[in-house]
C-alpha cells in the first residue's frame, strides 16, 4: 500500500496543483474577459445643455425605447449630467454610454479613455432632417446692435465654453470678422434656456443659443420668441433652424470601451432602427440616428478658437532641448550649412547657365531674323512669305473665302538706283515697305523678295472688294518721296492672283502673279493685272 501511495503521490499532486490554477484563474478579478451577463444594466449619460426637468421629458421616452428594443436581459438607465458630473461619473467608470454636444465630447475623449463615436443624432423640424447644428446670436428685436462688428462692448449671455453650438461655433464667426475673444464680455449661465431669459429681460445685450433652441421656444411657448432677432443670418437650403453660423456634425453617441461589443452593437441596431414618427423620436424632437460622421471639421473649430483641449501651449526650456536633442541638432545644423553652401555653389552656376541662355537665344533670335526676314527693310523674305502663304490658303480652304497674292515690283527705282546712287536706293525702299504697311491691313502680309519686288498676301478678300485696296497701294506708291532733300518719283506695277478661283500650288500662285506683273507693266506700268487660266480675263487700273 505504501508503495502504491508513493507511486501515486506525484499524479496527485500535479492533479491538484493544476485544479488550484483552473480555480485561481476563474476566480482572478485580472482576467480581461468580456462576459456579457443575464442581466445587465447598463447608464447612458445626457449632457445637459437644457433643465434637467427638459431634458428628462426629452430622452426619458428614448431610453423607454432602446429597454424595449433590447429585450429581457440588458436594461438601460438616464443619466443627465453636466460637464463636472460627467467628467466625474466616467473617471469612476458609472458611463457604459454617452450622448454630447461635439465640442464636449473632445474634451472628454482627451481626459478618459473613449471608444469612436457610435452614432450621431439627426434632429428633425417641419418634416426636415439634418445631422448638422451650428450657433445662433440672438438680440432683442429693437437692439441697435445690427451685425456682429456692433457686438463689441456689449454683454453677452453665454453657456459653458465647451457647448458647441452654444459658444464656439459662434466665437469662431466673430473672430472671422478680426473681433478677438478679449475684446468681448461674457455673461456664463448654467443652460440656453436662461440666455434667452436674460436677453428678454435684458439681463444681456446679446445671446449664444445652439440651433434648434429658438424654434423649441416657440413650439412650447416658453416665451415671447418674436420679440427676439437674429444676428449674422444664414439662410441655407435645406436646414430647417435659424442659424448664424456655419454647421458642423450634430450630437455624438459613443460607447465606453468596457461595453461588450455585443451589447454596443444590439444598441446601436436599435438606434438605427428608431423612425421619425416613434414616440420617442417625436418627444426627443429628433429624427432617429445615422452612422457616426465625420467630427474633423470641430476638431479644426476647436484647434482655431483655442478651445479645450487646445488651449495650452507646452513650455520647453532651451536647456532642456539642448539637452535632449543635442546630436540632432548638431546634424541639422551641419546638414544645413552644407545645404546653404551646395545652394549658393548651385545659384551661382545656375545664373551662368541663364546668362549663357540669354546670350544663346539672343544669338538664335539674330539668326531667326537673318533666316526669315529682309536686313533692309525688315519685312518678311521668300521664306516667311512661302510658310505664311501656305497658311493662309489652308485658312482659305476651310472657311470659303478667297485670298489675293499680289506681286508687286517699282517702276522707275532702276533710274533711282543709277541717278542717286545704292545708298538713296535703300533709303526709297525703305520708305516704300513703310507706304505699303501703312495701305494694307493687320491681317494681311508684306513681303520683300529682292531688289525692288515686294509679294502681298490678302486674306479674305474676293475680286470686287480688293480693287478699293489695291488702287490705294497704287496711289500711294505713286506718291513723291523725300529723300535728303529730293524728291524722287516712282511706281508699281502688280500682278494679282485670286486663290482659290485659281486653285494651284503656292510656288505656282507665286509665278502666275509675276506673270501677271509683267502683263501689266506691258499695259503702260502704275496699273495692276489679274491672272485667269486663259489669260483673258485681266483688267488694268
């Protein structure tokens, strides 16, 4: 037997040790399992921004429809709190859920620890839903105060800093209009329901209500609404609440990370599931829950105004950042001088550079007007003169108008030229090129082509319409010119081709003109010709 035993013993032994683990482990309060129990009671927290008689008949009925919903074994409390007994009752772990005003629940996710937001809050007026809310400036109806620059120097009745549409929404306006929270005076009440009071009693110039309060007022009752105006209105499409603000994503729902995940999401399915014409949406004034928005825009708000949680400015000692980050910022400081040298070396060699291209394309544009246009007269040459034909009898083609090519070439300069000398030559077709510009339109082009031939390019011109414009280029070629002093006589003679009653290639237009130049210099000069295929049909001025 005492063999068996001692055999035995360690069996016994293990078995027990392992039964007293099990044990410890089942029992252990440090075990991070989530049990969803039979029957749970669960606190949903109410910020307050309104009486608490108020807000009780307001989401009493909601918690009376998400105990409904939820069924036997999870049973939901309210709980409406202001910002201190909120701050307290989640610090002590007595929230499973919580509903605020957004500004209020960024100051709440910095404190405690917080889970994302669950659902946000659609409020409803006139058959009108919308997840938005913005602020709204009240004053009294005969008020001077007419805008919000009028605001200054005037009590102003406000809630705590950290209601949304009660304070920051507004604040933020004004300081869009240059006027700083310290030029203003504030007036801090416990809820919006006495900033109206105190603005019809006169307690206060001036009120900041959240959207939605002013309509509230009127439903119930509460007090003489008419007798109040709006600063700042906005009128928007689409929102059913007076407002002087911009909007920003209505009331947060969240739930505490502690909440089992199963519990959050039967909630949230109730939430989601509650219409617009269920008792309790219709107590809430409210049109039922959407999934969680986008709540960036108030975190901008709040980071813009200054607001808690971003109201502090960390101190840091130079001592102590030397300290710390001395490595670093010995690299950085490194790094940056041979930043500063390598930029300097790198200016330097990139003004050669745009020197060198200065100098190239002046170069480029000499050769350019060497390539494409006269050194005498500066008119465009053969060259110019073929590309902007060409295009301009494409031009030609796809609107249907004609153009005429006109070439010209000066009776008499050969006479000039031998009589006064090269020098006097020059000067008259100088003066020549500067009559034609002066005879031709915009649209048209000049070209010098050698010696004393110019070629003209009119666009959009038909046989009838050109004669007024060549008889003048005529007229005033055959004008005196003066010269050092003398008077020199010369003319033109022109040959004229119409494109496209002539439809042929552009070095052809180019020979039929000149054939039709010489034509009429045989007519007796200072005339101009036409060209036709049959060579028939020419007319002289």
């Amino acid at each position: 037997m005492r063999i068996l035993v001692l055999l035995f013993l360690p069996i016994i032994i293990s078995l027990s040790t392992t039964l007293a683990a099990f044990d410890e482990i089942s029992t252990s309060s440090e075990v991070n399992v989530l049990i969803t129990p039979t029957n749970q009671s669960l606190i949903l927290g109410v910020f307050a921004y309104r009486s608490d008689d108020i807000m009780q008949s307001h989401f009493e009925p909601l918690v009376d429809y998400l105990n409904d919903a939820l069924g036997d074994g999870l049973n939901i409390e309210l709980k409406i709190l202001d910002s201190q007994q909120m701050q307290e009752a989640l610090r002590q772990n007595q929230l499973d859920f919580v509903l605020t005003n957004p500004g209020h629940y960024l100051v709440l996710r910095s404190q405690t620890s917080m889970s994302g937001v669950l659902a946000t809050l659609v409020r409803r007026k006139d058959g009108v839903a919308t997840s938005a809310l913005g602020g709204v400036i009240i004053v009294r109806d005969e008020s001077s105060i007419k805008t919000l620059n009028d605001i200054k120097g005037h009590r102003i009745a406000i809630p705590k800093a950290r209601f949304l549409g009660g304070f920051q929404a507004q604040l933020y306006e004004l300081q869009r209009h240059n006027i700083q929270k310290d030029q203003l005076e504030f007036i801090e009440l416990l809820n919006q329901d006495q900033i109206i009071d105190a603005v019809l009693s006169g307690v206060a110039d001036v009120g900041f209500v959240r959207t939605g309060m002013l309509e509230d007022w009127q439903l119930h009752g509460y007090g003489a609404v008419d007798q109040l105006r709006v600063i700042n209105e906005q009128n928007l499409r689409g929102f059913p609440f007076r407002l002087s603000t911009r909007l920003y994503p209505e009331w947060p729902l969240l739930s505490l990370p502690h909440v089992d995940p199963t519990v959050v999401r039967r909630v949230a399915n109730a939430l989601f599931s509650l219409t617009s014409d269920h008792p309790a949406a219709i107590a809430a004034e409210i049109d039922g829950f959407i999934p969680a928005v986008d709540y960036a825009s108030v975190e901008n708000l709040a980071r813009s105004i200054k607001a808690h949680p971003y109201d502090f400015v960390e101190s840091i000692e130079l001592s102590q950042l030397w300290q710390q980050y001395r490595t670093w910022l010995m690299t950085i400081a490194i790094l940056f001088i041979a930043l500063l040298i390598s930029s300097s070396l790198i200016a330097y060699q990139a003004l050669r550079l745009r020197r060198q291209r200065a100098i190239l394309r002046s170069e480029q544009r000499k050769l350019q007007q060497m390539a494409y246009y006269d050194v005498l007269t500066n008119l465009p040459n053969r060259a110019l003169l073929t590309d902007r034909l060409e295009r301009s009898m494409a031009l030609s083609r796809r609107s249907g108008k004609s153009l005429a090519l006109v070439f010209l070439d000066l009776d008499g300069f050969k006479a000039v030229n031998d009589t006064h000398g090269h020098d006097i030559g020059d000067q008259l077709l100088i003066e020549v090129a500067k009559r034609l510009q002066l005879s031709m339109r915009e649209t048209d082009t000049l070209a010098r082509i050698g010696g004393d031939e110019f070629v003209l390019v009119l666009s959009d011109v038909s046989i009838s319409s050109s004669k007024p414009l060549l008889e003048r280029i005529l007229s005033s070629v055959a004008e005196p010119f003066l010269i050092n002093k003398l008077p020199l006589y010369v003319s033109a003679s022109m040959g004229v081709v119409y494109y496209p009653i002539i439809d042929d290639a552009a070095d052809r237009l180019m020979r039929h003109a000149d054939q039709a130049m010489y034509q009429a210099k045989r007519m007796g000069k200072n005339r101009y010709a036409i060209f036709t295929e049959t060579s028939e049909d020419q007319s002289a001025a």
